[in-house]
C-alpha cells in the first residue's frame, strides 16, 4: 500500500519469515532491521501484528486494522 505506520515494538521475539506455513503472507516489515511485523491469510480470514501506534503522527495510523477485522467478521456470519 506503500502506507508508513509509526510504531512500537517489542523485538525479545520475531517470526523468521521462511518458516511461515503455506497460505501465510508478510503484510508489514520493520523499516529499521527487517523483522516481520505482520502476516495474514487471506483464505481463512486471520491477521496479526507486532507492534502498536505511537501518539504521533497520530494514535489512528492502524485504524485499518480494525476496519479490516469487522470486515471479515461480517462475512463469516
């Protein structure tokens, strides 16, 4: 989407993203040392992130997130 979000991270941890399972895509990449931020699948309508908004630019930057959440909820009922 070429969309820059300015987060947080907690990086004790990060998915090595060649060990992702078949049908798992990379959706966000940290900018500053290339981990994994992100993953989806499509197929079975599930996301992740690590990390959260920061206060600035603006505490809404991932409110995409949630949109896309609702979304998928919705069609599955």
């Amino acid at each position: 989407s070429e969309r820059i979000l300015i987060t947080a991270e907690n990086h004790g941890f990060a998915i090595d993203p060649a060990t992702l399972p078949k049908g798992v895509s990379v959706t966000h990449q940290n900018l500053n040392d290339g981990t994994l931020e992100g993953i989806e699948n499509r197929e079975q309508k599930f996301f992740s992130v690590q990390f959260h908004p920061e206060s600035a630019p603006g505490p809404h930057d991932a409110a995409y997130l949630f949109d896309q959440f609702i979304s998928w909820m919705e069609s599955r009922s």
